[in-house]
C-alpha cells in the first residue's frame, strides 16, 4: 500500500490530538508487551534489581509527557525534583528540542528518561520509510548531542503503528512505548478534572500519557503524584517500569 505524506506539526498537536481519544484506533492489531511480561524475560547475566526500585514487589507506575520540550516544562521539572518523581519524556524535535535544548540537557542530567516523539509528529502509518527514518533518526541524533545518550524509547504519535514501523524501529535500536491512562489533557485546561481521570484510570504497571505543553496538565501534576503516592504507587521511568528485563528494539510496549 503507498503511504502519502501528512505533515503535522507541533502547532496543530491539539486538534490532531483527538485520535488519542480512540486509543490506537488507526492501527491494525497491534501485539504488544506488557510491563509484566518484559519483567519476565530477563537477558542473562541481567542484574536482579534495577536501581533502588523492583516492580515485580512494588506497586509501580510511570509517568510520561509528550510534545515537549515547553515553556512549561522547567516548572514541571521543578515539580518532579521536588516531589522526587522520575519521568519520561517523549520528545518532540522541531520547534522543541531544537528551541529549549538546555532543558533536554536538564531531563536527563535529573534523572529522567529521555525518548522521542518524532521530529515533527508526522503519522507515521502514513508517510514512506524514508520519511519514517528521518522522523526517528533526526531527534535521537540531537537528543544524543545534547544529552551523551542515545534514546531506545520512542512514543509513535497518536499510538498509531503497523509492521512498517515495527521493522524500521528495530533497525534504528528503538522500542516503542504506549500508554495506558490518558487524561486526554489535549481537550481541557481543567486541571482538577486531568487529575481525577488519571486517578480514575491509575493501575498497577500503569503508564499514564500527558503533555507539558497545554496549559492544565502542569498545575494538576502536584495533586497527581500526591493522591498515587497517598494509593501505594512507586513512580518509576519506563525503563524501570519493564526492569528487570529491557525493551527491546521492534517490540511495542504497553499495560
């Protein structure tokens, strides 16, 4: 099937966000991975813990924002600092990553994970490989100049993935990573009500989807971490989230 070209850009993220309310709807039947079942398989010679946190006994979730770097996002980073919270940011390129890169340099030197949400959120079901690639490749090589870490993560925009992706991501080292709880934060400056459907949707293993950039999600962030903390959640990144086992290249990622 040929793919035609869609451009997309960051501007037009909240209109175009509204798929991301039919969860993967544009995507064939997707085989994806659990965070249980990447505990499960463990690479030999694999540590048995990860780090100070083994989600296989705690009760873990991850928090993840897409489309920044913003405006936002040093208080957001203030937040998660004070708050000790890890994150995962999927990182947008154009007029992101490119406009605030003492901020990406900040995400990883905190702790953070740092990934990719493509160069500029082009569907990638919908454009050819060449496009594909260059939409993959050209934040993970500014990312691993700013930062000295070349991301293994990658969050496809709206969810929407096929075999296509699957295969070019497998080339490029990338593992993709979707979400479980969405505040659907795109649609409302409401920050008590992007609180209460993450809190609504929070379960074990979850990976809860925001984006830094609009308006509500920051303010309610506080109020989020406080009430899952108050619950018994541990927060970790997604690579802990999967830990003691990796992500590996190809494989799509999702409770």
């Amino acid at each position: 099937m040929r793919r035609t070209a869609r451009r997309l850009r960051p501007a037009a993220l909240a209109p175009a966000a509204l798929g991301l309310a039919l969860t993967l709807s544009g995507c064939a039947q997707v085989d994806t991975t659990a965070p249980s079942g990447a505990r499960a398989t463990v690479a030999q010679g694999a540590p048995a813990r990860f780090g100070a946190v083994d989600c296989r006994e705690a009760k873990c979730i991850a928090l993840t924002f897409d489309a920044g770097p913003s405006e936002n996002s040093a208080r957001l980073l203030d937040i998660l600092k004070a708050k000790r919270v890890p994150a995962t940011f999927f990182l947008l390129g154009k007029n992101h990553i490119e406009k605030y890169p003492q901020l990406v340099k900040r995400m990883a030197a905190e702790g953070h994970e740092v990934a990719s949400h493509t160069w500029d959120h082009k569907i990638l079901t919908r454009i050819p490989d060449a496009q594909i690639r260059e939409e993959l490749q050209r934040p993970d090589d500014a990312i691993e100049r700013l930062t000295g870490r070349r991301p293994t993560l990658m969050r496809p925009p709206q969810g929407r993935t096929d075999t296509d992706v699957h295969r070019i991501c497998k080339e490029l080292g990338l593992a993709e990573v979707l979400w479980s709880v969405t505040a659907k934060d795109y649609a409302t400056n409401d920050s008590e009500l992007i609180t209460k459907r993450v809190l609504d949707q929070a379960s074990r293993d979850g990976i809860i989807l925001l984006h830094d950039l609009y308006p509500g999600t920051v303010p309610a962030v506080p109020g989020i971490i406080d009430a899952l903390k108050a619950r018994g959640y541990v927060f970790v990144t997604v690579p802990q989230l999967l830990a003691p086992g990796r992500a590996e290249p190809g494989k799509v990622y999702r409770p």
